[in-house]
C-alpha cells in the first residue's frame, strides 16, 4: 500500500503542508511514522478522507484548486471492475472526477484505491496516468 507525507498528501488535497499537518494533529486524518520518524498517510486512509472532505465543502484556510493543461493530479478513491469495462474515480482536491476505461488498462496501469494518480480531460474524455 502506497503512502503519503503531509507535503504529498496537502498537494493532493489542494491545501498548504501547515494544513494538512493540523488535520493530522487533530485527527482527521490518521498518520504513522516510518523507520527516519516522518508521518505518513496510508493511501486508502487519504482517499476516504478526500471524499469527505470533497463533501463537506472548502474553507478559508483552503486555497483555490486549478488546473494547468486540463491535468487534475489526485488521488484514486474508487475502482469498478466488470468483465470488460471499468470505471475509475479521482478525487482531485474539490474535483471529483470519473473515467471510464477498459478494465485490461486499469490492470497495466496498475490502479488501486489511494494511489496517486492524474485525470487529464480533453473535450469529453477523461484519461488516467499513473504517477
């Protein structure tokens, strides 16, 4: 399972660092420490929280979200498999964002919830990087 330092994880979020660590401190979002002492984020523990965080509107400590290039890095919060079609979600700081593509491309892309990936929309059509 991927993690994330509160630098990665306030990028994802669109919020600063100093943010993001006070959600730790007070704890809405659950950390641990690695072997070198840094807190870290589970990834699927990042995702849960950027949906409810998504849901429950930006305050003014927020800074607004944008996007360059039509590129939305964020992170992976749900993943729909079926026999040939997939459907894949992102939540992109405020951005909720859904793709749907082919399950073999999931499977090389290697998608799991909480891993960090980019919603790039050109037209009508989403597509996924893996970061």
């Amino acid at each position: 399972m991927q993690s994330y330092t509160i630098g990665q994880a306030a990028r994802l979020l669109g919020v600063s660092p100093d943010t993001a660590r006070r959600w730790a401190d007070a704890g809405r979002v659950a950390t641990h420490r690695d072997e070198s002492g840094k807190r870290l984020i589970d990834g699927k523990d990042l995702a849960a929280f950027s949906v409810e965080l998504a849901k429950g509107g930006s305050t003014e400590e927020e800074a607004p979200y944008t996007s360059v290039r039509n590129a939305f890095p964020g992170i992976v919060t749900a993943i729909k498999l079926g026999d040939v079609a997939a459907q894949v979600e992102i939540q992109a700081g405020p951005h909720r964002l859904v793709s749907l593509l082919t399950r073999e491309a999931v499977e090389e892309l290697g998608l799991e919830v909480g891993m960090e990936a980019t919603a790039r929309v050109k037209s009508t059509n989403v597509h996924i990087d893996r970061v």
